[in-house]
C-alpha cells in the first residue's frame, strides 16, 4: 500500500516496501507494482 504523507503543505506517496516517496499517488502506485524490495506482510 502507498502510505500519504504531509509535509511542507504538501501530499506525498510513500512506497511502504522501500520508503521512496513520491509527490504523485499515480507515480507511487506505479512504482510500488514493480517494487524490488522486500514485503514481509505480503507473505502473510
Ligand atoms: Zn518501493
């Protein structure tokens, strides 16, 4: 899942596998999908 954040009055998009954030839901979305890291929760 893509965690939002606020920082300087802005929304940003956290990739919760690598903790790359973007300034774009579409973009962090994109990037989850093809994300390398590892996902412990994902194997529950
Ligand atoms: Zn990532």
């Amino acid at each position: 899942m893509v965690e939002e954040t606020q920082r300087d009055d802005m929304t940003w998009y956290r990739c919760e596998k690598c903790g790359l954030m973007f300034d774009s839901e579409e973009d962090a979305t994109q990037h989850e999908g093809a994300c390398d890291a590892e996902d412990p929760s994902y194997l529950q």
